[in-house]
C-alpha cells in the first residue's frame, strides 16, 4: 500500500509508459533538449484528457483513493 499511515505522506504509486518507432528509436523523444517529440506531445495530451476516465485503471481501489487525497506526493 502506498500510504501506510494517514498522518505521513504517499510514497505513490506510478506508471512508466514508453512508445518506440518501428526501427526502434523512441518515439516521445526529441532532438531539442527538454522536449518532447510531436508524438510525445500528442500522447501526453491524449493522457492529460483521458485522465480522469482512467482513474477505473489507474485506481482501482478504495486505498488508491485514499492516497490521492491532498497532503500526499500521489497525484
């Protein structure tokens, strides 16, 4: 459990995401330092919006919940 105790904050639990082109070059990244490729930018766009519609996946139970509350690193 990512929160252990109500009064300390989450240690979160989080989820590692990668794209890779067909000739295995990774897709999100980009020749200017600190940016994201177009299709970085167009994935984390599509993440940002369907953020909420996925909280069925990313949270699926009630102790997720309770670590996503304010006061807690959890997002």
């Amino acid at each position: 459990m990512a929160k252990i105790n109500p009064a300390w904050a989450g240690s979160s639990g989080h989820v590692h995401q990668s794209l890779w082109t067909a000739d295995r070059a990774p897709a999100f990244a980009s020749d200017a330092p600190g940016q994201l490729s177009e299709t970085g930018s167009q994935y984390l766009a599509g993440v940002v919006e369907l953020a909420k519609d996925m909280t069925a996946i990313y949270l699926p139970t009630v102790n997720s919940y309770k670590r996503s509350e304010g006061g807690s690193w959890a997002g």
